[in-house]
C-alpha cells in the first residue's frame, strides 16, 4: 500500500527538504505544496525506472560521506600543488584499467561520481564485458596508495551499502 | 547593517573562506590553462567545483545567517547539485575524447569493449590485476 503511494520515500523526503530550502520557509503551506511536487515526481521517477535501488546501510552513507570529504581535501591540495608547480613537476599523468567487484548499477554511478568529482582522478569508461574501468590519474606515481583507497574504502562500503 | 558594525570574527572568518575558495577555483583555471593534454585537463576545473565552491558557500552561509539573524542553509542545495553535476558533464568530455582518439587512430575499432592500449598510439594503460 505505501510503495504504490510512495514508490521513493527516499527521494520524496529529498525532494521535500529541497523544496523547503529553496522557499527558506517551512510553513504549512509551503510544506503541502512541497509535498505534492515531490508526489508527482516520485511517481514520474516510477514511470522512468522501474528497478529500485536498495540502500541497505544509510549508517555507511553517512560514513562514506565523510570519507569522500576528507579524500577531498586531501586531493584539492594535491591537484593545488601539481598545477602550481606547473611544467617542473616530476609526476606523470596515466590512465589506469582497474577490475571491479562492484555490480549494482546504483553504486557504479554513485562510485563514478565521488572518482570524478575528487581532483585528480577521473573516471572515463566502463567496460561491461569483465567490470572493469578506465580510470586517469593526473599523478600515476601514487597510484598504487589511490587504488587502495578506492578498493579498499569506496568499493567496500559501496557493495555493503548497495549489494 | 553596515560593515563596521559586524563583529570582527565574522569579517574574518567570511573573508578567510570567500578567498580560499576564489584562490582554489583561481588555480583550477589556471590549471586548465597549463596542463598538457585533454585528459589532464579534466582534473583542473574539479577543484572550482569542490573545494572553492564550497569555501565560497560556508562564507554565504556564515555570512547571512548572522547578517539575517535566522539559519541560512539554501546554499547547501547550491554545493549539492554542482558536485552532482560537474561529474558527469566531465564524463561525457572524457568519452567524448576518448572516442576521438579511438576514432583516429589508424586501426579504429569503434567497440567500446576494445582494448584502447594496442588501438591508440602514445595511450598506455596501466592494467591492474
């Protein structure tokens, strides 16, 4: 009965905390009309993608966020660096083919987004046949310390959070 | 409320985050400038997009919640969709460039399941195992 009502309650709390962001009021009014947006776009969503992601571990959502943060910091004073020192840097740049355990559509774009939004790396093309991506490092002398943490946290929580 | 009557720790702390952010993004182009090629360039606008745009909102945030003496948060949805959507504006130039090259190269194979190692001259792929 909720899932025919709310086939997204995720996205429907989402959209509604938008709402009310964005009109900088949470008074009744606006929350109802919040409310009947975030409805006609849960059930549009419905329309579009039938195949629901499952997040089974929002306490690892929380962790995982965290994580890309600190990686973030770290990586921009990286990336700062590098284009500071310019053409006298040592450090070369390379692309990178890295096999994956990861399945879940949900977490491979989640994945591909913290890869790419985090300096310094990019995450070009997956390559279905044997899951595994293409990935460019601006500084491929790191790398063996990058996929480490791209195996060993992101991947790792992804598949406990999506898998 | 005019500037000399804001309290000090708030001009400083505002004008700390709104120049942190304006340097990062600074660099970011700066980057995109200097870099050698295509694929390094994609690094550079990323810290724009990250770090500097989210200095630069903590300053807005910081900023009118005390100027406006109530909580303002909006900002947050500001961070959200930029980091959202920069990702993916940058795959699609990525693969854009990826194509290309594929494309050129002598023996094109426009498979994207095709190993690119043998199929682009001056690409070399690290494989990991």
């Amino acid at each position: 009965m909720i899932k025919r009502l709310l086939p997204y309650p995720l996205l429907f709390v989402g959209l509604v905390l938008m709402w009310v962001l964005l009109q900088q009021s949470a008074g009744i009014g606006q929350l109802l009309l919040g409310a009947a947006v975030a409805f006609g776009a849960t059930h549009a969503m419905a329309a579009l993608v039938p195949e629901q992601p499952k997040v089974r571990r929002l306490d690892k959502v929380l962790l995982l966020m965290w994580l890309v943060l600190v990686d973030v910091v770290r990586s921009n004073i990286a990336v700062t660096a590098i284009i500071i020192l310019g053409h006298r840097r040592p450090e070369q740049s390379g692309f990178l083919r890295l096999p994956l355990d990861l399945r879940d559509k949900t977490g491979l774009a989640v994945l591909a987004c913290i890869v790419t939004a985090t300096p310094g790396s990019a995450w070009l093309e997956h390559r279905a046949a044997d899951n595994s991506v293409l990935i460019h490092l601006l500084d491929l002398k790191s790398d063996q310390e990058w996929i480490t943490t791209f195996k060993d946290r992101y991947e790792t929580l992804l598949l406990e959070i999506f898998q | 409320m005019s500037l000399s009557e804001l309290p000090l720790w708030l001009v400083l702390a505002v004008g700390i985050f709104a120049i942190l952010g304006a340097m990062l993004t600074l660099v970011g182009t700066i980057g995109l400038v200097r870099l050698n090629n295509f694929y390094e360039r994609v690094h550079a606008p990323t810290l724009g997009t990250s770090l500097g745009s989210g200095f630069i909102l903590l300053a807005s945030i910081l900023y009118f919640s005390v100027t406006a003496q109530r909580p303002s948060v909006h900002e947050v949805l500001i961070f959200i969709f930029v980091s959202l959507t920069t990702p993916v504006t940058l795959m699609l130039l990525a693969r854009a460039a990826l194509y290309r090259d594929r494309m050129e190269s002598p023996n094109a194979r426009l498979d994207p399941d095709a190993d690119i190692k043998s199929e682009i001259p001056g690409i070399e792929i690290r494989e990991i195992r």
